[in-house]
C-alpha cells in the first residue's frame, strides 16, 4: 500500500461518525458489459444503533463539510484543513469529496452494531474492493457455469479464504439452491464482521475443466463476486507453485531472489549430519586447584508430579550415552536441578557451585561479535548452524565423569558428556569446534553457533559443503530446526548482521521499548544491562544515562520525571541501523565528544556509523 492511500485511509478513519453516505441499491439484470466495473478495494458500511430525533432541529445542529464530507456543527474544525488530498495534491480537502475525475480505491470495512452479539465460531477472512469510475482496467476475472445458469463472472482473488455470492446475484437465480446455516464467520482484513445469509453449494465449471460442488456465501452487502484461493486451485484456474527451479533476470531492480535449489540438494545429502548426538573425537580432562575440598550434597525433594517426568528422562540419558549409574564411592557428589521445559519435559543439569570454584580454569579465548562481522565485507550470502547439544559432544575422561556425580531420588549418577554449568565448558567447546574446522575458508563461530558466508552463491555452497564433510568426520552434529541456509541476513548473537550492515535485534529494541518502569533496583540493574549490550547502537550512552546510574547507586530507590525523561531520549536516540567497516575506503573519520558527565565518540566512512563509544568520568577526572 503507498503513502498516498495510506494517508487517504486515516482519513477516513475520522469520518466514521458521519452520515451513511451509499445506500444498497436492487439488484437489476444487466448485460455483462454494462456492470460496474469492480477492482481490489471494497465500500465501508457501518451498522450503527440509530438515534432519532427532530429533522428540524437536527439540520441546525450538523451541517455536511464540503471539504471532508463529514456531518459536524458548525463550531467543529474540519480534519482536512492544510492536508493535501490523495487524488488531485491539492490541499484543504481528502479525496471522497475530490471534484477530480482520478480513479478512488475505497477501501471496504463492514462493522457490526454495537448490539450485535459475535459468537466464537471459526473466522474466514476476505476483503472486497470497488473502483469508483467506469475505465477499463486489468482486472483477473473468470466466467463460470454455475448450476447451468447462464455463465457468471467473478473475480480471482487468491487473498480470500471463501467464495463469495451477494444476495442480489443468489434473489435474481430462477431456482436458487437451498440455503444452510453457516458456522463461520466473514471478516474482513481490519477484524470487522460481514453479514451473512447463508452457503449454498453450487456445481461451477471453467472452461473445459472438470465440474466442482463449491461452497459459496451469500453475503447481504453489494460487493463483488469472488472465487477464493482454494477453489481457484481446485478449477484449474490457479497452480500452486512450490519449487523455482530457474530465475529470470527480473526488470525490477529492487527484488533479489536466490535460487535456493542447490543449496536444498546439498543439505538433503547431509540429512545425517542434523540427527542424533555429536560426538568429537577425544576425551576432556578438568584439572582442579590444588586447596580443593571434595564437597557431598544430597538429594533434593522432587514434588511427587515430577517424579515420573524425572525417572523417565534419566532413563533416556541413559539409554543414549549421556549418563550413567553410579555405585562406587566418590569424592564429590553434586546437587542436581531440574528445569522444566515449555513442552512439559525435564531438563536435567547439575549445580557445581562449589566445583567450578576449585577448577583451573584454561580461559580459551572467546571471539567477540566484532571480530565476526570484520570477516563479513563483500558477503552476499550466508548460513547459521545451530549446534545440537553442542556440550553434549564432548566426552569426559573417567576422572572427570567422577566430578560430575550427582544425587537423585532414584539414586547416584555421573555424567559421561560435558555437563551443563560447568565454567570451563565454554572454553573447551570453543578450542575443540575451532580445531575441528581448522583450514577451512568462510566460516566463524562463537561457542555453539556457527557462521558459513560467501560473495556468491558459488562460493557460499561451496564452503558449505566444506564444513558439513568436515563436521562428518569430526562427529559435529547440527539442529536443523535452528538452522538458518542461503540468505541474506541473520540474527546473530542479538544483533541482525548482513553484508551491508548490522541492526539491533528487533526483539530487544521492542524489549527495551515495552519494559516497564522499574520498580527496584534489581529491575533498574536489568535495564542497565540491556542497554550497555546496545551501547554501539546509542550515541553518548554513558552521558544520557548517567541520572540512571547515580540512582543504581542510590542507598534508596525513587523513581522521579527526570529518570523517565533520561530512558526516553535513549529510546528516542537509539540508531536502527549500523554499517560495517568499507575495506576499500581509504579513510575513516572519528567524532568525539565530551561533557561533565562522560566521553562519547564514533567512527563513520563514507558517511556511515561503524561503531559509538562512551565512557563515564570518575570523580576525578
């Protein structure tokens, strides 16, 4: 929908209370060439409870607009004051009252009474359009023969869940088909509710296609006779296509379309590659501190509705590898916790608070996210892996199955597989991936989430395939239902990241948008947080939020106008759109800036913002 039209609409909007302005007219038989053309639009009928009073008094009262053509007193501004029409460009007056001849798309909404009651039966949802001139105009409508009436046109709309009879058509039939009630409803695209007779079945035929027993709803309002998308498809009159074998260069210099096809064929080779449990080749050892004390924790109570929800996964860790039973004595016992997931199972992981305190930790180091998209300029084409149960696939030695021991109601186990929460998991995960995938071109990862990326889609298929043959053999396995193959941009680690840019991730935006006011200063800490990680994105953060700070440290929490204040000029301030670093400019520039409060700075080439910077003043400085 364009500007125009969208601008048109709202203006509408501000007629609603006006007076019905198009009446239903009799249904009268007409050649086909005389009938109204009919287009993607429909006429807006409002059912209202109707208020009676004087004629007399209430031509005084109201008086019709000549500019907007709503009924006001004579006191009232008119909404089209200083607004350009739709239609002409020409200001002080919308487009349904236009002396232009320029065609109007209407849009129809139907609403209901307010006594009305909607009952909660299934929605079919559908929208009519009417084209307020007689021009001709490409339209998709079909003939039909309809119970071996004389043939009938309608128009193809593939955005319709039903057909559609209107009942001056279904009145005018010499021997109409009975009607049933209907158990659905109509509504329209906006919500609203479309009265309805009835559905009759009518046998309709196209062409030389094969007869087909339709549902048609008789509809009491003057719209056009539509054939929806499933009846289209069933008369042969819409095919459904599914697969795009070859793109033709498009005249459209906005549309970019990747032929997905061979990257399919490639991902379907390696269907083996997305089942079952990695398993990388060797064993890890955990070295711990030399003041280590063995600490034994025993079991925690389960509410007796978990407990077989409980038994049942131990068991199925067991049956695949993850777990075993434990019978010999051992130093360390930890305590285990139990997470319940969305689709009701268990998730079972162990509480090492007092073992990751006694682990020498190796501290491989982790890539950060810009040293990630620094790979990415030229890329065009990318696919994110998604690690299935990555710690899972790394194997502990005896020593270290032993550390993992934990107790439950059913008894002691320890864990064959890196367990979750352990603080070097990270570490080992990252060193092991990277030594698997070592050599290889176009890649990235961090922890469990994997980047393959490519100029061309030549050379994007081609790495892709380099790093599943590769995972095969090094026992990597994937979750294909987080994958994302062959596209443009994907949302990475919080952020939507491309070959032409890098964006917040818009789920986090509308987070920070939606969250409420904080109420405490665990909520205030939460916020703090959030916005630091979209720090890049916020110019002069530590300057803007400096009133939110001081109250963090605050030994009393009170939430006054100026912090309400300081948290929306950083929304207001928040950029949506962040551009990577051109390696072929030979310049960049950097902006810095200072006040009482904090430094702040950014670089840009040409003309766009690669990162922002800030930093707080100590009382010091």
């Amino acid at each position: 929908m364009g500007i125009e039209k969208t601008e048109y609409f709202c203006d509408m909007s501000k007629l609603e209370e006006s007076k019905r302005r198009a009446q239903l007219r009799t249904f009268e038989v007409q050649e086909p060439q005389q009938i109204k053309k009919e287009i993607d639009a429909v006429q807006k009928y409002k059912y209202p409870v109707r208020k009676y009073e004087d004629a007399s008094v209430s031509s005084r009262k109201t008086k019709e607009c000549y500019f907007c053509g709503g009924v006001y007193s004579p006191t009232h501004t008119c909404p089209a004051k200083g607004k350009p029409c739709a239609k002409c460009k020409k200001p002080n007056h919308f487009a349904r009252v236009c002396k232009s001849n320029k065609s109007v798309n209407v849009v129809i909404e139907y609403k209901e009474s307010p006594a009305d009651n909607s009952d909660k039966d299934e929605d079919v949802f559908l929208y009519a359009i009417e084209n307020k001139t007689n021009k001709s105009r490409d339209e998709a409508l079909i003939t039909l023969e309809a119970n071996h009436y004389l043939p009938i046109k309608f128009k193809v709309d593939t955005g319709a869940q039903a057909n559609i009879l209107p009942a001056k058509y279904f009145d005018a039939l010499s021997h109409p088909p009975s009607l049933k009630r209907s158990s659905q409803n109509l509504t329209s695209y906006c919500g609203s509710k479309i009265p309805v007779r009835g559905v009759c079945e009518l046998s309709c035929k196209h062409k030389s296609s094969k007869a087909e027993t339709l549902p048609f709803f008789i509809v009491e309002t003057d719209s056009v006779l539509i054939l929806g998308f499933r009846s289209s498809i069933d008369l042969d009159i819409v095919k459904l296509v599914l697969n795009v074998s070859k793109v033709e260069k498009s005249t459209c210099k906005d549309m970019h379309v990747i032929d997905k096809t061979k990257t399919d064929e490639i991902i379907s080779s390696y269907n083996d590659f997305f089942q079952g449990i990695g398993k990388l080749h060797g064993e890890c050892h955990l070295y711990l501190k030399d003041d280590a004390v063995p600490t034994v924790y025993p079991a925690r109570r389960i509410p007796s509705l978990l407990r077989g929800k409980l038994e049942a996964e131990l068991k199925r860790m067991e049956e695949q590898g993850i777990i075993e039973k434990v019978s010999k004595p051992t130093d360390w016992v930890n305590s285990m916790v139990a997470v319940e997931k969305k689709d009701g199972s268990l998730r079972i992981c162990i509480d090492p608070v007092d073992l990751n305190k006694s682990i020498r930790r190796p501290f491989y180091p982790i890539p950060s996210l810009e040293d990630v998209t620094s790979k990415l300029h030229g890329v065009k084409y990318l696919s994110k892996l998604d690690a299935r149960l990555g710690y899972w696939s790394l194997v502990l030695d005896d020593e270290f199955a032993d550390l993992t021991t934990f107790n439950t109601i059913f008894g002691r186990y320890r864990f064959k597989r890196m367990p979750f929460g352990i603080i070097s998991a990270q570490d080992e995960f990252q060193r092991r991936i990277e030594e698997a995938l070592e050599g290889l071109d176009g890649f990235a990862v961090i922890i469990d989430d994997l980047l393959v990326f490519g100029s061309t889609l030549e050379e994007h298929n081609k790495r892709l395939v380099a790093v599943l043959e590769r995972g095969r053999a090094k026992g990597i396995k994937f979750n294909k239902a987080k994958c994302s193959f062959c596209v443009t941009n994907v949302t990475y680690f919080g952020h939507v990241i491309s070959g032409q840019g890098m964006q917040p991730d818009p789920d986090k935006l509308k987070a920070i948008n939606n969250m409420p006011t904080p109420s405490n200063s665990e909520e205030l800490a939460t916020l703090l947080g959030m916005l630091n990680y979209l720090a890049k994105y916020i110019p002069n953060l530590s300057t803007q939020n400096k009133t939110l700070r001081d109250l963090s440290k605050a030994t009393e929490f009170k939430w006054a106008k100026e912090h309400d204040e300081a948290l929306q000029n950083i929304k207001n301030s928040t950029v949506s759109n962040l551009a990577y670093f051109d390696h072929s400019c030979k310049s960049i520039d950097l902006t810095v800036d200072a006040s009482s409060h904090g430094l702040g700075a950014y670089i840009s080439s040409n003309g766009n913002v690669i990162a922002y910077a800030s930093r707080s003043l100590s009382e010091a400085e």
